[in-house]
C-alpha cells in the first residue's frame, strides 16, 4: 500500500516595512524542508504576489482562491512568519479560503548581532499578533514548542511531524464510516453509544444485522476458490496448526462476508458481535478476521463497541500503525501503577509476535471450547503504550475522552488469551477518572506516544472534552 502525498498550505507572511527578502529566504528553507520530509506545498507562486507572500488583502484573495481551488488536497495550513508578517492578511487567507483544517503558526528568530534594518523580524512580536487575530476570527490554530524557531531547528521538525499527525487525526475523523456487525451484547449496557452524537460530528455508523452475516457465510460450499483462498490468508497470518479444518472454514467463510460488507459500505472500520450468536449459530470465534482486518489498518473492536473502533481508527491516524481494544483487566499484584491489559483473543498481530489461533476459554466455559476455536493467543512485549478512549455522553449531548502514555513491560504474566503487562505512571488517579467519569471498561492501545497528537486534536479541533492523564508542563 503506496503512502499518499501529505499536502499542506502554505502561507508566508510579510509587512511592507520590514526587509522582502527574508520572505524569499523562508520560501527556500521550507521548499527544501518540505521535500526532505515527502510533504507537498501549495503556496503562491512569487510572480502572483511580491515573492509569493500574503501582505495586503488583495494577496490574502488571491492565497484563499489558491487553496479553495486545492481543497480535497490540503490538510492543514502552515502559517510561516519571515519577518513581524501582516496579521490581517494571515486572518483574512483562512477566513476566505474556509479549509476548516488545522493551522501550525510559525515565526522565524531574529539574530542578536542583526538587529539592523537589513536583517530585523520581529517575528516574536508579530507571531502574538498573528495568533490574536486568529482567535478573534475563531480559528483554532497550533503552536510550535518554541516561541519563534528556524525551520532548520530539530524542534520545528518534531513540531511539523506532530502537526502532520494532528491532521491526519483531524481529515480523518471527520469523515470516518463505521460499520456496526449486529446488536451489542445484552450484558454490555457499557458499549451504548449515540448515532445523532456521532453523525453530527461527521462520523457515520453503517449497521448490519448479524443474521444477515452468518447467513450469507453459510451458503459458501467448502471448496469455494474465496473460501480456500482466505484459508490459506489465515494459515499465512498466525500459527493455525491446532485448529480443525472444519472451523477453519467457518472462520474464512466469516472473514470473506466480512471483506465483502467492508468494500461494499466504504468501510474504515467495524464493530462486531462476538459472543455468542457467532459460536451458537455458526460454530467458531471471529476474533482472528479482526485481527487481520486491524493489523491491515480496517480496525475492528469486539462486543459491537462502536465507540472504542472510533479511538482505535483515531489512534491509528496519529501513529500510522494499528491499535487494539483491551480491557482494563486486572490489578498486578501490589504495584499501584501496573496493571493487566486483556481480551480473548482479537489483537493486531503487530502486538503479538507469538500469535497462535486458539479456542476462548471463557466464553467456552458456557458456549463449549469447540465452538470458539479462531481466538487468539498472545502476549505482548514491552514497546511505548498510548492509551485513550472515546465516548459519547448522551445526556449532554458531546463527545469525550482521556489519553496518556505509559509502557507495556516484559513483567510475568501466567495466564491465557491476548495479554499484557502495562505500567502507568499514577494509574490510581486515572483509574479514579475513569470511574468517576463513568467511562467504559474497554480502552484503546497504541505501541506509540502519541497523546499530544491525539489531546491536540479533539480539544483543539474536533471541539471534544479530553483529558489528558499527567499532561506534562510546557
């Protein structure tokens, strides 16, 4: 899967009195920087404006008319400050242009033994103005961890590849489609969830009774090319050895409804109803075609949690790589801050180097262990650990979430199933949130750190009540 073109706008700003050339100078630091990192720009050309910057209103028409021209391209907007810049015109570009993407403002330093006109910026001062017309004109905008910075700096380049993944996050969310496989379990009143609350913010819900799954699944003949084809995908993925031919049908005839229901509503992501229709009435478990779906970047959450899918697509765009739906599961032993991460088997292989199609012994214990052979068993080895959670509050009508970053660790773990070890730094205090919040039991993970990307984004942006557990200080 080829990467696409990451595409920003750009905006160089400029003030008459302060000297031309620094804009010039700016153009070829980012021009080169840009191509470095694989990023796009769409700026003016310096024939449409004096060097291609944004000083008057008449330059600030020109820029939106450039950007509204490149819409379905652009996914954020770089505002670059050479010099003091003209905050008006900044304001007036994004105002017209109405991208509606995230804005990263930037400001070039002065240097101290070139304060003279020739050399002056003042873009320490005009960055303030810039950012204050902004917020008059309700555009949310980032900053970078440096007040002003060269576009050389190691620390604008960490900044512009967070921003990159704010954006992502962001274009993302805004138009993701889920598909929820089935009705929630009737135990789960946890994973209830708004449709209304969701669509509003642009995320779409495609639902499918579960029937209608299993019964397509069923009119597979055995030796179907699909059916053998997506054995043999299975067998490829994880160790299947132990598992009988017999329900190693079952589970491909699954994953190809599965596959066929995905291409055919556009899906990003699904939900499924794992237990226990799918063992009674069809005889396997359907935790490895979720697996597989997740680790090929579709993320799909057990137990029709349709919120938890959200985090696990969000958690996906800020790092590029797949996440998994776990459980706050148990205490590990007397170490407040460790914790055991849990479910019966649905992982992203990327988590579990030692994957294995098994039975769930749980849910076997009541549905028989021969009715839930496509389980996964694993554990996970220490990598970093984003975790977070979304979830919509219906009764004030928002959308919230909490984020953080701990490790997971390579502690002993004797047990079954897909699982790990995490420690979180004052885990008992997140646990307090959590519970005071009335959050779900299922959180999200992610082998990253990316809570700042993830804290950026749905408070800056999506407009999302977050906290973010031990948030450091600037």
């Amino acid at each position: 899967m080829s990467t696409p073109v990451f595409t920003l706008g750009i905006i160089f700003g400029n003030r008459d009195f302060f000297p031309d050339k620094l804009v010039a100078e700016a153009r070829t630091d980012l021009t080169k920087l840009l191509a470095e990192v694989g990023i796009e720009g769409v700026m003016l050309d310096p024939t449409e404006t004096k060097l291609g910057g944004v000083e008057t209103h008449s330059d600030a028409r020109k820029c939106a008319d450039l950007f509204r021209r490149n819409r379905e391209r652009i996914s954020g907007v770089l505002v670059c400050l050479p010099n003091f810049g003209d905050e008006k015109g900044v304001a007036d570009t994004l105002k017209l242009a109405g991208l509606n993407v995230p804005v990263l403002v930037q400001g070039y330093p002065d240097d101290l033994d070139r304060l003279d006109v020739i050399r002056r910026r003042d873009a320490f001062c005009g960055k303030i103005s810039v950012c204050n017309n902004l917020r008059q004109a309700g555009i949310p905008y980032s900053l970078t961890t440096k007040h002003v910075v060269h576009p050389n700096d190691a620390s604008f380049r960490a900044d512009l590849a967070k921003f990159i993944a704010v954006c992502r996050v962001v274009r993302g969310l805004r138009k993701v489609r889920i598909g929820a496989v089935g009705a929630r379990p009737g135990a789960f009143n946890t994973v209830r969830y708004s449709e209304k609350i969701l669509e509003r913010n642009g995320i779409s819900v495609t639902t499918v009774d579960l029937s209608e799954i299993l019964g397509q699944a069923a009119k597979f003949a055995e030796n179907d090319k699909r059916i053998l084809g997506k054995i043999d995908e299975i067998k490829a993925y994880a160790n299947a050895r132990a598992v009988p031919p017999a329900k190693l049908t079952q589970m491909a005839r699954l994953g190809v409804v599965l596959d066929d229901f995905v291409a055919a509503n556009h899906l990003d992501a699904t939900a499924i109803q794992c237990w226990t229709s799918v063992q009674a009435n069809h005889g396997c478990n359907v935790c490895t075609s979720m697996s597989m779906m997740s680790e090929n970047l579709l993320p799909s959450a057990c137990e029709v949690d349709v919120t938890g899918v959200l985090t696990m697509y969000a958690m996906q765009l800020a790092s590029s790589s797949p996440s998994a739906l776990v459980d706050w599961n148990n205490n590990y032993g007397a170490e407040d801050d460790k914790c055991v991460l849990f479910h019966c088997g649905n992982w992203a292989k990327s988590f579990l180097p030692d994957i294995t199609v098994s039975t769930a012994p749980i849910l076997g214990s009541t549905l028989g262990v021969e009715n839930t052979w496509g389980a996964l068993d694993g554990r996970t080895p220490a990598s970093p650990l984003t975790f977070g959670r979304i979830t919509t509050d219906d009764t004030s009508g928002i959308i919230r979430a909490y984020v953080g970053e701990g490790s997971l660790t390579n502690d002993e773990l004797k047990t079954f199933g897909n699982r790990a070890v995490a420690h979180v730094p004052r885990l008992q205090k997140l646990m307090q949130h959590i519970c005071r919040e009335g959050f779900e039991h299922h959180v999200v993970m992610n082998a990253s750190r990316t809570a700042a990307v993830l804290d950026e984004a749905f408070t800056n942006y999506l407009g999302w009540e977050t906290y973010r557990h031990e948030k450091p200080e600037v």
